[in-house]
C-alpha cells in the first residue's frame, strides 16, 4: 500500500491567503504543478518543489527541513541547489506587490530582475550592490538558523545566488546594456565615512580593502564606460532605495527596498521586511517621477558629462581618512585595462 503523506505543504499555502497564480510567480513552480498539488493529486511533492515553494513564502532553512523530513527527505545539501536555482529563474514579476525579505531571500528576487535584462536605474545612497565584489557580498550578516547544517547551507546557497546575479550583471554589460545611478549627497557622504571608520576602529584592512574594490568597480565603469554606467550625486534625497529593472522597456519592474539602517546578529533579528516587487503601471508611474525628481537635483559638477566625477569624491573621501592608497591601487588595476573588468 502506497503511504499517505501529510497535506503540511498544501496547509502552508492555504495559509498564506496567496492564491496559486501568485505563489507560482514567486517560486517559479507551475499553476499547473501547484493545482494538482492542492487537489490532493500530488501525494509525495518533489524536493526541489517544497524548498522552492516554501522559500517563496520566506521560510527559513530550519523550519523548510522540518516540513521535508514530514515527506521522508533529507535537510537541504550542496546536491538540491541546482533545482532550486532553475526554478528561480522561473519566477516571474507580475501584477501586484510581491513582498521579499531581507538577505537569502532578497537576493533570489534580485536575480530575477537581473536576468530581465534591459535598462537598469537605481537610487541609493551609493552605488548599486552588484558593483561588490564576491566576497564583501559574503561578508554580510546571515540569518539565523536553529542548527549547524542548515547554515551552512543557507551560505552555501547564498553564495551560488550572488555568483549567478554577478555572472549576469557581467553579461548585460558585455551587452551594453546601461546602469544609472542616483546618489544623495548626503547618504553617500555618511555611508563612506562609516564603513571606512568602522574598518579602521576594528583594524579590518581586509574589509577595508574589499570596500575600496567596491568603489572602484563602478567608479571605473563609470569612467571607461560612461555611456553604459553612470553615477550621479545629487542633492536631493529620496529617503528610500529602489532600482527599476528594464526601465524602457515594454515590461519594467519596480524592486522597492526598505532602508534599514541598522542590523543585530540575534535571535530577534529573523525576517526583516525588505521591500516588495511590483509590475503594477500606477507604482512605476509614481516612482519613475522620483526619477525625474532626481534628475533635476544633479549637480552641474557631478553632471553625465563629467564620469570621473564619482572617483574623485569617493578618492577624497579615502585620503582624508589616511587611506587613499587602498582606493587607489584598486582603481589603478581596473583601469589598467580598457577592457571591461571587475573585481
């Protein structure tokens, strides 16, 4: 006799208020699939289908094991990662809001975005993430999890999530497609000082150094490259962070961050509501006028005719902490080449 597994993921999914078009669109497994499965003509879902349906709706490694070990699986390992990543690129933005949460989570939807393509704007209090190196994208705080082997693959596929948005962002260059930036004065002059102080205080040439690359990624972008990469300091603040990804084309889509300006490695600090993702015409209208907004607050000096703009601030930036070499030796292997190159 066939044994009967329990209805604890369909459960989840009623309980979610979401309907299945929905989740389909935020896992990237089919209406199709996840209609069989909520009339029960799905006795035994497939590992990939809960880890992925499940991460859709924000559940943390921990507690994904606990409801694969109810369908005889075993915890997430290196081995399952490849079909969670195929079912992300399978995710779609469409329609309403679809929230997201802070780190693993966040960056599954940025790579959705990413491999969009098209014209890409940002507005930040510095330049876009995907300028960071690897591994100052690996320095970040992870969530917390209940045992050993769920970190580290929480890390694990982490670190497979940022490489595969790196290796896109890379491509879209190579195919010319553009990346704007829109910079508050003020938000980036606090942002530098901080990190660079932090690093100091805590003696982390290290970090200090991976920052510094950071900055030179997209500073030499800007320079060798300033009809596809430009970044602009304003003097304007938007108060919030949002990138709109294929911004002139036919299907733009809107990633609204919310601005956290502080974190804590403890047990309170687990799902942070970073944002949310949308399609919707009437969000994008309102944001694409922060835009606009944003244009007009630029500078003449810091000006698109003017790319070299960027590295100056950001080098005296380093030099008044004492540090102006590290910025400088970064910038001076990247622009060593005409080529397109990152750190």
């Amino acid at each position: 006799m066939m044994r009967k597994y329990p209805d604890t993921l369909t459960d989840i999914i009623a309980d979610s208020g979401m309907n299945l078009n929905n989740i389909s669109n935020l896992s990237g497994v089919s209406n199709t699939y996840l209609t069989k499965l909520s009339k029960n003509m799905i006795n035994h879902p497939g590992k990939d289908k809960i880890a992925s349906i499940l991460l859709a709706l924000n559940q943390r490694i921990t507690d994904i094991n606990a409801v694969l070990a109810e369908y005889d699986y075993q915890p997430l390992n290196k081995h399952d990662i490849p079909a969670i990543l195929n079912n992300n690129r399978k995710r779609k933005i469409e329609g309403p809001l679809m929230p997201h949460y802070d780190r693993l989570y966040f960056e599954l939807m940025l790579v959705v975005l990413e491999q969009m393509g098209g014209a890409k704007i940002v507005v930040k209090d510095r330049p876009s993430g995907i300028y960071q190196p690897y591994r100052l994208y690996m320095l970040k705080e992870f969530q917390l999890e209940l045992d050993g082997e769920a970190e580290r693959f929480l890390y694990e596929l982490t670190g497979n999530v940022v490489r595969e948005r790196l290796r896109l962002f890379e491509e879209n260059c190579r195919n010319g497609q553009t990346i704007t930036t829109y910079m508050c004065r003020e938000c980036l002059n606090e942002a530098l000082d901080k990190i660079i102080t932090q690093s100091i205080a805590d003696n982390d040439m290290g970090k200090l150094q991976y920052y510094a690359q950071y900055m030179a990624n997209a500073a030499s972008c800007a320079i060798k490259f300033p009809e596809q990469h430009s970044l602009l300091i304003t003097d304007r603040c938007s108060i919030f962070e949002f990138l709109i990804q294929d911004a002139y084309g036919k299907k733009p889509a809107l990633n609204f961050t919310g601005n956290t300006r502080h974190t804590f490695n403890n047990p309170y600090d687990q799902h942070n509501l970073e944002g949310f993702s949308t399609s919707a015409p009437a969000l994008l209208k309102l944001f694409n006028t922060e835009v606009e907004m944003c244009k007009k607050a630029v500078t003449p000096e810091n000006s698109p005719a003017r790319p070299e703009a960027f590295s100056n601030y950001v080098s005296e930036k380093f030099s008044r902490w004492k540090v102006g070499h590290i910025f400088e030796e970064a910038m001076d292997e990247l622009m060593s080449t005409p080529d397109f190159k990152l750190f």
